[in-house]
C-alpha cells in the first residue's frame, strides 16, 4: 500500500512539474509576443506563440486572431477568432475582435451578427450597440441606427460619438428640432466640431 501511495505520489509531481513547465513556456512566449507587437513585428509575435499553440486556448486563439488581423491576415485572423468563440461561446472579446477582421473584408453580414449576438449577452453593451447604429446610419436606415443610439444616449447623455451619431440619425429622420438641440450639445464638448457645424447650418 506504502508503495502505491508513493508511485501516485511521483506520478503526481511529475505532471504537475509537466504543466508548471507548459504554462511558463507560455507566459515567455507571451512576454514575446508582445514585445515584438510593439515593435511592429507581427510575423515575429504569431511565430512566439504558434510555437506554443494548443488548439484549446482560448488565451493563445484569441490574441493570434488580433495578431493576425495587424498582419493582414484577415482570413486566418477570423479563423482564430473563431476558435476562441468555438472554446468560449460568450466571450464578448472574442466577438467584438472577430469583427475586425470581417470587417476588413467586408463581411458585414458576420459583423452585424456578431453585435447582435453581444446584444444578446449584455444588451447595454457600448461598443455594439454604438457599431449597429453606425452601421444602419450609413446603410441610410435612419429609424433602426437611431434605436440603437437613443439607448446610449439615455447612458452616455454627454459622450460624443454617441450626440453626434443620435444627431445625424434624427436629422435625416426630418426630426430637425431634436437634432438641432443635439448638433448644439455636442459643441459643448467641441466647440469648433464640424460635424456638429455643419449639421446646424443644414437646419437653417
């Protein structure tokens, strides 16, 4: 029985000094990475971590998505993103990188899922709700951009992009009045902004 115990015992150690091992190989390659993203050497930083890569990191999958993506990579930066969404299906970071890429290809289609899907996490979330507007703003879809704005705009009453974009999405409503209190909001916090200018010099 002793001599069991002790075989266990060694068993043990010895894997956990394996993974000990694993995850400080990691946190060098890490380290690595990001030093050679900060000098602008993308290929450098993938090849640091794809030397210690584990199809079931969720860590390592998602920052080769976002490395990838400074490479211009975008079809294997979206595959990572992917992978990591694959391990973490509510992870809202991995959703919100995925769109970089995506977007970068034109894939706005995979990008307004995305942000509809964060929205189904946390529906108060800033950054999709924000993205949607922008995005149904430009499509000239005024009533559904201003949906999503005017949610942010009862959290964020005095951030800009949030004014500014509510402001637009009113104006080309004909909702000239609420714009125009908005255009007007938004030179408090810039007084010189053109975007704000110009949309109250429409109003006149």
């Amino acid at each position: 029985m002793k001599i069991q115990f002790i075989s266990f015992a060694l068993v043990l150690l010895f894997i956990t000094g394996i993974k000990a091992q694993d995850i400080n190989t990691q946190i060098l390659a890490f380290e690595k990475s990001y030093a050679h993203e900060y000098s602008g050497k993308y290929s450098d930083a993938i090849k640091d971590l794809a030397a210690v890569y584990s199809d079931n990191s969720y860590e390592i999958n998602l920052r080769l998505g976002w490395l990838n993506y400074l490479a211009g990579n975008f079809t294997e930066a979206i595959s990572y993103y992917q992978r990591s969404i694959s391990i973490r299906p509510l992870s809202i970071k991995a959703r919100l990188g995925l769109n970089y890429p995506a977007s970068a290809v034109g894939n706005w289609e995979k990008v307004i899922n995305q942000y509809k899907y964060i929205l189904k996490i946390a529906p108060n979330n800033y950054t999709a709700n924000l993205r949607l507007g922008q995005i149904y703003l430009n499509r000239k879809e005024y009533k559904a951009a201003a949906r999503y704005f005017e949610l942010l705009l009862s959290q964020y009453p005095f951030t800009y992009d949030v004014i500014i974009n509510t402001a637009w999405s009113y104006y080309y409503q004909g909702k000239q009045r609420e714009a125009k209190l908005l255009f007007q909001k938004v030179l408090l916090i810039y007084a010189n902004d053109k975007s704000a200018k110009q949309g109250l010099n429409s109003i006149k």
